[in-house]
C-alpha cells in the first residue's frame, strides 16, 4: 500500500469512526429516543466534526504516523486533535449559527460524549491495529531467539525495533539487567530475567541463540566483564556502539554489529588533548617514516584532520604508499600530500628529502618488526632499526626538525631478541643524538597492535576461515595489546609532550593470554574451541619470551598529565663508549657482513645492550604440555606482579604532585 493509498484508507476509517460516535452520543444522550427532534441535525455534526478532525489531523501529521508503532505519544496527539476539533466546532455552531439561528440547537452534552466516543473509537482503532501487528510478528519458527543485556532506553528501543520488524530474523524474548529494582519487571512486554551474571543460565534456559548487549553508555571494563560472561555460551554475540557513535541519540538494528577482540581488552578509549596535537602539527611539514605500514598509515589519517602544511609520506613500498595517498586524497581534498619512495638506509636520498621539504615534524615509524625473521637476518635488522633510525634522526638534528618521535617496542625492555635489541639501541641512539640537538627526541614504546601486519589476530582469522587449526606458540605466551588507532592517537599526544630524550611508555591495561585471545575469536566467529576449531601449540619460536616487559626498573619511570602516557628519564651512558660501539657494530655490519657470522653479531648486539640475552631453549613439548607448569605459571605471575605495582607506584606519585599542585 503506497503512501496515498494509506492516507484515503486511514480518512475513510476516520470518518465511519466519526459517523458512529456522534450517533452514539444523540442516542446516550437522549436515552436512545431516536423520536427526538433534534436528531435530524445529526448529519450536519457528523459532517462538521468529518472536517475538522480530517482537517486537523493532517496538520497534526498524524497520517504520517507508522501506527504499528503506536504509543502514549500518539494517542496524546489524538487527545490534542479531537479537543481542537470540538473546540472549533462548538466555536464556530454557537457563535455563527445558534444565535443567528435559535432553533439549530446541538446540546452542549453532544460534544462532551463525542469528544470522548470519538478519542475512544479512533485511538482504539490505532492500537488494535497495533495489536495485531504485534500478535502477527510474534516469535516464529524461523526467527533467532535473542537476549538484549540492558533494559534501559537503549535496550527497549532495539526490543521495540526487533518484535515489530517484519525484515528482521532476530527476536527477543527477554532482558537482562544489573538493576536490582527492575528484576521480575517487564520492558516492552519482555521480562528482565536477572543480572550478568545469570547470562549463561539464561540462554540454557530460553534457548537463546543471539545475545545483544545494549548498554552503550557503560565503560569498556563494563562491556568486557559482560563479554567474558557471554562467550562461553554458545550463542553469538553482538553489540550496540557507544553513545559518542551514536549521532543524535537515534539508534536502529543496523548499527549492531558484531563483537570485535578489541571488546574484550576492557579499556577507556584514549582522549587526546586536541589543543596540544594541534599546537605542534597544524601548519608545519610534517614528514612520516613507513608511512604504507600498519602504524604509520594510521599516523597520517589521525594527523590530517589537524592541518598541517605540508603531509610527507615516506615508505620503501611503492604499493602501500599510494594506497594511503589515494585513501587521503579523497578523504581531505585539500590537504598537501607529498609521495617520497626511499629507504631509510640511504643517507643521501635523505638528506636530499630533508633539504628540499625541511620537516618540522618527523614520526619515525620505519622498521624491521617481526621476531623470528629478525633472528634468522640480524644484520638486515641491524641495517634498518639501528642505521636507519640514526640517518632519519641525525638529518632531523642537521636540518632544524622540531621534533622527532620515535616508535619503539616493548621487546625492547631486557631483549630476548635480536628485534627487540635493534630497538632498544635506536631508543640509545634517539637519546644519544638529543643531548646535543635543539630538537626535541622522544621514543614512544608500546607492546603488540591488533590487526597490524604480521600480528596474530588476522593470522588466527584466516586460520579459522581456513576451518583451523589454529596455531599458538605455547599455552602460556602473554602479551599486552592496543589497537592501532589507540595507540598512533597516543604517539602523536607523546609528541606534544616531549622535552627532549624522553622514553614514553603508554598504558596498555593488562596483558593478555594468547591462547585465549585464540579461544575467544574462535568463539566470535560462531565456533567451538577444540571441538570446531582446533588449537595446536608450535613451540616459542627464535627470540620470543613468554612475558613481554614495557617497564624497566633503571629509567626511573614517572607519571605525565596524561594518564595513559609514563615517561622513562634518559639513562646515563658514556658518549665516548657508545659511539666506540656503534662504529664497531657498523663495521661489522658494512664492512665483514660476508664474514660475521650470526653468533658474533649478537655477541657484539649484547656489548651494547648489557640487558640482552637469548631465551632458553623450549623444551616443552608442542601439544602444550610442560614439563615444568608451575615454575612457568609462577614465572608469569610474578612479573606481572612487578609490572603492576610498577605502574601503582607511578600512579601514587602522580597523585601526590597533582595534590600537591
């Protein structure tokens, strides 16, 4: 039925309601003596209330109105309506008519009984329409029997939306919420059947095959308690997004989506002080190293929005370089973006970038990451995360950046590994060069990204799409995590504190079990761990620990203004013995690469970073077994026993200079 089809049949029922309530008020009020004279005006009120009501009606929109939907709004519409009309009627009958005319009487009880016959019969009309509708798109055979956590405005509203659309193969049939006072109440004719922690019991109970957590102005710790209930049942999960994404306060079915692994980490979003990224970034040449990685992409979309000058996106790979060129271009028209192809190993192009573009602004993302290739290559490692780090860095100092921020890693602290090693020296480097440089250095570590390159999540999604098995390394490998936006948003904040020769070390909450984090997107794709999907565990790989540390007890860690950002004060070492090193390691690397064999590399690796040592080989066998499991687990408790009252510590002391302040 189109739209004008639907207006004539509403007009239509409205008059046939109008006709019979007048009616029944001249037969109520004259006690059903239909002899009375004045029943031959009959048709002149019926006529004139038609008019109005139709008249008002239309200007009140209450033929636009989708009455499956009907409510108190709608009926208080209706209220306003038919008490306008008779209003107007009686206005327009008593004054213009009657006392022209004293015998076209109309008693004034007729619109008193017709105001409330005619309310009654067409807000009856709308509501028995809605009944039905709701009674026809009852919970069918074919539908998805759902759970919405939360029965609060949100949650009703998506229950609303579910039970009374026709496209929709999803229903509710209960809620649950943490209320004690709403417990045993209804929402939208859908009992609350108990808190969070009854989710489990309840989808045994009424056979839920979706649960949708509809609580979008509660905290990420919240949602992430609720998660952590609601994967280990079998249904599939799904969520509303928070209150900042939704705009204007207007939800609907489609902005439910799907739970991602970053719901499980139980972390605040990042709030950044625009005012500070603004201050250093807008209107300056702003130039980012491995801008076509994971990270440095992300840089350039969270920098463009705060206008600098001038965008430089360098990268060794042609491919990825215009991809982020052509995503920018067409999000920030307007924006000047520069394309550089080079290497970060060759001095020369740099200097020839540096001089022509003159960056006030470099975020060096540039490097060689992943671990077990490191090993196996040292001297390429070597190459770009020591070497190339020191060019990017010495050109900055030589052409007047003002500052220049470094992405380090949390493989950093006490390195196992040849990658972690490379970075900790090009944190030294970035340090070394600011004691006598104008600009200000800073390196920025923190642990693992979901979803960049080479990380495990999109590994463990094409494993599952694969139908598995999914391979870990050990059961018991732990390690912390961001996202990527979380984190490049914080690197750019690191920047606009940076004094010179800091270490920042960002906040990345509490680790997490790899094998888990396997468990859980097993569980988010609508499989079964170890029974759908296998889980295989390859043993630790060249250089990989099980715990990762993002803090060492030598920096002297401290608190920033920012909450999630710490700070690691310069260590102090000999100028005079590092850079003897380094020119030895270089001379290695350049000079007897053919010759130096990987085991004098590392050695020569560990004369500069005294901290580095090879992990002990694995002897646990490869199902996950281990030999020795509460040594291991006593192992991982007790460094992220030490970790944590690290962190306590700081937080204590930036409590007390914020008191004091």
């Amino acid at each position: 039925m189109n739209y004008r089809q639907r207006i004539v049949l509403l007009g239509v029922v409205d008059i046939v309601i109008i006709s019979l309530a007048v009616f029944a008020a001249y037969l109520l009020r004259f006690d059903f003596n239909i002899k009375i004279d004045l029943f031959k005006y009959i048709p002149y009120v019926i006529l004139m209330h038609a008019i109005l009501i139709l008249f008002i009606f239309t200007k009140l929109k209450l033929y636009k109105k989708v009455w499956q939907y009907a409510s108190i709004g709608e009926l208080i519409s209706i209220i306003k309506g038919v008490t306008l009309t008779e209003i107007l009627f009686f206005g327009i009958h008593y004054v213009m008519l009657q006392q022209a005319y004293t015998s076209f009487v109309v008693p004034r009880s007729i619109y008193l009984i017709a105001w409330a016959l005619i309310i009654l019969g067409i807000g009856g009309s709308r509501f028995v329409w809605r009944i039905y509708r709701d009674d026809y798109l009852k919970i069918q055979p074919h539908h998805v029997r759902a759970l919405i956590v939360g029965a609060g405005a949100a949650g009703a509203l998506i229950a609303k939306e579910l039970k009374h659309s026709p496209h929709s193969d999803v229903y509710p049939v209960a809620f649950i919420d943490d209320d004690p006072a709403k417990q045993s109440l209804e929402v939208i004719g859908l009992p609350i059947v108990g808190t969070r922690v009854d989710i489990p019991t309840v989808v045994k109970k009424y056979e839920i095959a979706e649960i949708i957590i509809a609580i979008p102005s509660a905290d990420k710790t919240v949602i992430s308690e609720v998660i952590n209930l609601a994967k280990n049942t079998k249904a599939n999960i799904k969520i509303l997004p928070r209150v900042s994404d939704i705009v204007h306060g207007k939800i609907s079915l489609n902005m439910i989506r799907e739970v991602n692994v970053e719901d499980l980490l139980g972390r605040e979003p990042v709030e950044v002080d625009l005012s500070g990224i603004t201050d250093y970034v807008k209107d300056q040449v702003v130039l980012v190293t491995g801008a076509g990685g994971s990270i440095g992409s992300e840089l350039t979309r969270q920098i463009a929005p705060f206008s600098p000058k001038t965008l430089l996106l360098l990268g060794h790979g042609e491919n990825s370089i215009y991809d982020i060129e052509l995503e920018l271009k067409n999000n920030y028209p307007e924006l000047m973006i520069e394309t550089l192809i080079a290497d970060v190993q060759d001095r020369k192009r740099l200097e020839y970038l540096f001089e022509e573009y003159k960056p006030n602004v470099v975020f060096h993302a540039a490097a060689h990451k992943h671990v077990p290739l490191m090993e196996r290559n040292p001297s390429e490692a070597i190459k770009n995360n020591v070497f190339g780090t020191t060019n990017v860095a010495e050109c900055a100092d030589q052409y007047g950046a003002d500052h220049f921020v470094m992405i380090s890693s949390d493989k950093a602290v006490n390195p196992t590994s040849v990658m972690g090693t490379t970075k900790r020296i090009a944190e030294m480097v970035v340090q070394h060069i600011s004691r006598q440089s104008k600009t200000k250095f800073v390196a920025v570590r923190f642990g693992n990204v979901l979803g960049s390159r080479g990380s495990v999540i999109p590994v463990f999604k094409e494993q599952i799409k694969r139908g598995g098995p999914v391979t870990v390394t050990h059961p018991d490998m732990v390690r912390y995590f961001m996202t990527i936006p979380e984190a490049v948003q914080l690197v750019i904040q690191a920047g606009a504190l940076a004094e010179g020769g800091e270490i920042f070390i960002l906040d990345m909450g509490k680790p997490v079990k790899i094998a888990d984090l396997a468990r859980d997107l097993i569980r988010l794709s609508g499989f079964e761990p170890d029974k759908d999907i296998e889980i295989v565990y390859s043993g630790i790989r060249p250089g990989e620990k099980l715990f990762e540390e993002i803090l060492t007890d030598e920096e002297g860690t401290k608190a920033t203004k920012h909450d999630r950002i710490f700070v690691g004060k310069p260590i102090a070492i000999s100028i005079e013995e590092f850079t003897a090193l380094i020119e030895n390691l270089k001379t290695m690397i350049y000079k007897q690469e053919q010759t130096a064999t990987p085991f004098e590399i590392k050695r020569m690796l560990a004369k500069i970073v005294p901290s580095y040592k090879e992990p002990k080989k694995n002897n646990s066998p490869k199902n996950g077994e281990t030999n020795n499991q509460k040594e291991i687990d006593a192992s991982i408790e007790y460094e992220m026993a030490r970790q944590e009252m690290k962190l306590a510590k700081i937080e204590i002391a930036s409590a007390k200079e914020r008191y004091s302040g």
